[in-house]
C-alpha cells in the first residue's frame, strides 16, 4: 500500500472541480457553494485527505490558533471556562492549544516564548500573571493577548475579569452584617491579582466597620489546602 499522501489536486480529480475550489471548501471563512463543498468533502472522505493547516498558514500568515495558558486546573471554574472557550473558538474556526505553566513568572514567561514559535493569532492567559517585559514582546510582534481573570498595570493590555475589589468589600459587609466579630480570612495565591483585589477590599471594609482581621491563612485557590487553612483557624487563640 502507498504511503504518499493525498493531495488537493486529487481531490479536486475525484470531485469534478478546481483546486482552488477544494482550497475555498477547507479555507474558514471562503465562499462555496453547498453543492461544490459537499462534492469536495465527500471525495476528500473517500481519498482519506487532510488538508495541510501547517502549509496553509505559511502561506496566509494565519495559523488560526489560540494559545491559551494556565497556571493549575485545581479550581474547577477553569476546566469549565476552558470547555465554553474552546467551543466558542471552535465555533469561529479557531482552535485552542493549551500550555500548562508554573505558577513562577519565569515558568509562564518561557511558556509565552515557545507558544510565540507556533505563530498563534493570539493568547488567553488564563489564572497566570506575566512580567512587563513580556507584554511588551508580544505587543511588539503583533500578537493579540487577553488576561482572563487576571489584571495587569499595563494599560494595553486587555483583560476580562470580575470587580474583585467590590467582591471582597461585599463579603466583609455581609459578615459583618450578621452581627460576627471574630472574622478569619483565606487568601488564594498571593501573586494572583486577583486574591491582592479581593483582600484589599476585605480589608479595607472590615477596617472602616471598626474591625481588625481575627486570622488569615492562605489556601492557594486549592481545595485542601483551604481546608488545611480552615482547621488552623479554629485552633487560633480566642
């Protein structure tokens, strides 16, 4: 049996049509008529071709790729963001290529580096901060980059995140609402801006209550950890 792979032009044979119209069928975006892509994908079926993406973002400058980073999966909010992201992405004829990073900004910074060499159209940080110089970079080489649920001092960047200032001010309000005096605190990972908002917002609204913090501990957004710090806390002096 042959090895050599199918190509276009052998399937533009089989379909009746021109290469460029095969092209067009597997080209997101290019016009075809239902009848032509029908003929196209059904001869391309039967033949068992693939169409090269690699070649045909050489040729375009498109790759049609998102590099997406994240730092740790413990918290089950990002597993389930990262599912509707992709579907979304792949909804717009994009394609989601996950790195894992440390939680160091070195670690993420050398993740940037190598997603930079696959020639992404873009990058979602997603629970991972990164140094200015970075941002830097990859505003220099035209590559669009989105913080989700993260924030960053530079004012090009973009970022999609909740109001975890206000978040932390309400929590604080409603303990001390209820009438609770003795209030423990369990921050997330202290080089998450978003564990530095809500903190600074709990703070400052225990603080302008008349109320000092009774405890902190650090849980680092992961479920046992949390639980760890939970059972310092009750062993804290009264």
């Amino acid at each position: 049996m042959s090895n050599a792979k199918i190509t276009s032009a052998e399937v533009a044979k089989l379909a009746g049509v021109s290469q460029s119209a095969v092209s067009r069928v597997f080209t997101p975006g290019a016009s075809a008529s239902k009848t032509t892509a029908e003929r196209v994908k059904k001869a391309a079926y039967d033949l068992g071709y693939r169409p090269n993406v690699l070649a045909r973002a050489m040729v375009s400058g498109k790759s049609r790729i998102i590099g997406i980073i994240v730092a740790y999966l413990e918290n089950q909010f990002y597993p389930e963001a990262l599912e509707k992201l992709s579907n979304v992405l792949q909804s717009k004829g994009y394609h989601a290529l996950i790195f894992m990073a440390g939680k160091d900004m070195q670690s993420i910074d050398g993740v940037i580096e190598e997603i930079l060499d696959y020639q992404v159209d873009g990058i979602i940080t997603a629970s991972v901060s990164m140094s200015s110089n970075l941002t830097k970079r990859c505003k220099n080489v035209g590559v669009p980059m989105v913080l989700f649920n993260r924030s960053q001092d530079a004012s090009y960047m973009s970022a999609v995140t909740s109001n975890n200032l206000a978040g932390g001010k309400k929590v604080a309000k409603f303990l001390v609402s209820l009438g609770h005096k003795k209030i423990g605190y369990i921050a997330g990972w202290e080089g998450a801006s978003t564990q530095r908002d809500r903190e600074e917002g709990f703070m400052s609204e225990l603080k302008s209550s008349g109320f000092q913090i009774h405890c902190r501990e650090v849980g680092n957004f992961v479920m046992e950890e949390a639980r760890e710090a939970t059972r310092k806390m009750f062993f804290k002096d009264p």
